[in-house]
C-alpha cells in the first residue's frame, strides 16, 4: 500500500515537472577539406610480392582458402547424403 503510494506521488511529480525546452542551433561554419589525390584501390600489379606465408596472396592465404572451399563442398555432399537417405527411408 505505501509502495503504490510512493510510485503515484512519484509520478505525480514526474508528471507535473516542466517539459525541456529545445535548444537553439549553435552557429557553427563547417570547413571543407580536399580529397587527396591519391586512390584508396591501388592499380592492380602494383604491389610487392609476398615473401611470408601469412602476407596477402601467400601460402597460408591461399592453403585457408582451399581448407574453406573443401569445407564447404563435404558440407554440401553430406546434405545430398542425408537427403537422399531421408527421401529413400520416408518412402
């Protein structure tokens, strides 16, 4: 009973309380800057070559590549797998 009376006195209060007023826009000036010149893609063949096997286009780049697309194909051929068995079991 107090709590339900301390909540309405609450929100009463709340309730009552005056509304925020809008603040009026600060007049700021913005200043623009260039673009440089410069690409953010660079030109294809312009880089160096990798000479670690962790760097782009190395060897253990390319070795996780070939471990997805592995990954992906025996997932794909264990779905057939279980589908075809479903289908011939159901029947």
């Amino acid at each position: 009973m107090v709590a339900r009376l301390l909540v309405s006195v609450v929100l009463a209060v709340a309730m009552h309380a005056a509304p925020a007023s809008a603040q009026e826009p600060s007049s700021t000036s913005t200043t623009l800057t260039e673009v440089p010149d410069q690409d953010i893609i660079p030109a294809p063949n312009t880089g160096e070559e990798p000479h670690e096997s962790g760097e782009r286009g190395g060897a253990l780049q390319l070795a996780i590549l070939a471990l997805i697309v592995v990954a992906i194909v025996v997932a794909i051929a264990l779905i057939v797998h279980q589908s075809r068995r479903a289908r011939e079991g159901s029947s």
